[in-house]
C-alpha cells in the first residue's frame, strides 16, 4: 500500500473513536451486531479503513448498515442526513465530465468513488437506505445507473420527498449544489 493510500495510527484511532461513537448512537441500523467484531475487521482491511476515511473526510458519515453472514462481511454506507457535502456538483461518470465543453464540474461521482474505494449505492440499496431513516430530504444522490440508461445518454438519482422514496433521470453530464452521490463499501 502507497503512502496515499496510508493512513497514520493517529489518524487510525481517530476514525476507529467516530465510527464506534455513530455505531452506538444509531444501533437501529445494526440492531444484532457486535462492535468488537467490526473493529478486528477494520483493524484488518487497511485499504478499506482508508476508504472509510475518504468517506469521513468528504461528509459521508459512514456507518454499518447490514451483514452478510454467507461472506462474513459488514456493509457501511454514508449515512449523512443530505447528500455529503464533499461529494456535490459533481456529473455522473468520467465520460459524461468529458462530454461537456464548458462549466465543466471538477470531478465526477463514478470517478469519485473509484478513486475512494467505494462505489455508489444501486437503486435497491438507496432504498434499502431509506428505510433506516429519512435521507436527502434536501439534496439528491447519483445511483447507479442501469447501462441501457447509462447508454443513452441519461443517469438517475434519488431523494426522500413527500414521504416517499423518488428515483429520477436526468443527463449525465448534468450536476447540481445539492446533488452528490452515496457510497457503499463491504468489508
């Protein structure tokens, strides 16, 4: 693993501190799951515990929203309450950010959460997501796109409006303030 990629063992404990604090804040997302099991995994999966500080660091606030007893994997995702912050303005993939000729954003959310090690969440998870709590009441997420979408030109999003969970389509190439993207991670 390169130095980018690296994180420092203060910068280790400090995440291991945020996670286990929103972990047991927000035991409803995780109702039968242990934090010591959690943190062996972590504490394992370097490149992974980086990830989850690119998520922290850019807004996200991950935390464990299922486990996948057949893989004896945990699932985090951002669990902000809008879209993270340090993840808005941004277009749906590099193809779409090329495609523009002019207001160009600065990146893109495919290209974003593979620089991340993370990837965006799929229309089921985004509304498994919602069922854990209300998110992007105020903003909207990227989702991944289906490529028969993807191939014509468009991408869909979501958000939580009127009591119900909204998925819509617009051009990839687009982006907004209030519209970044989610990420979802196995460790």
């Amino acid at each position: 693993m390169n130095n980018k990629t690296k994180l420092s063992q203060e910068q280790i404990e400090e995440l291991l501190g945020i996670l286990k604090t929103r972990f047991e804040k927000n035991k409803n997302r995780h109702p039968d799951l242990d934090w010591t099991k959690i943190q062996e995994k972590l504490v394992a999966s370097p490149k992974k515990l980086w990830s989850l500080y690119q998520m922290e660091e850019t807004g996200g606030e991950p935390d464990v929203i299922d486990y996948k007893k057949e893989a004896a994997e945990y699932v985090f995702c951002d669990c902000a309450a809008e879209s993270p912050k340090g993840r808005r303005s941004v277009c749906y993939d590099p193809e779409a950010l090329e495609s523009r000729k002019e207001h160009k954003p600065k990146h893109s959310a495919i290209g974003m959460a593979s620089e991340m090690g993370i990837e965006l969440l799929t229309e089921e998870q985004y509304r498994a997501l919602q069922t854990l709590g209300k998110f992007d009441t105020k903003t909207s997420s990227w989702v991944l796109t289906p490529t028969a979408i993807r191939e014509k030109g468009g991408a869909i999003f979501g958000d939580w409006r009127y009591g119900h969970v909204f998925i819509y389509h617009n051009g990839a190439e687009s982006y907004y303030g209030a519209r970044g993207f989610r990420g979802i991670l196995t460790v």
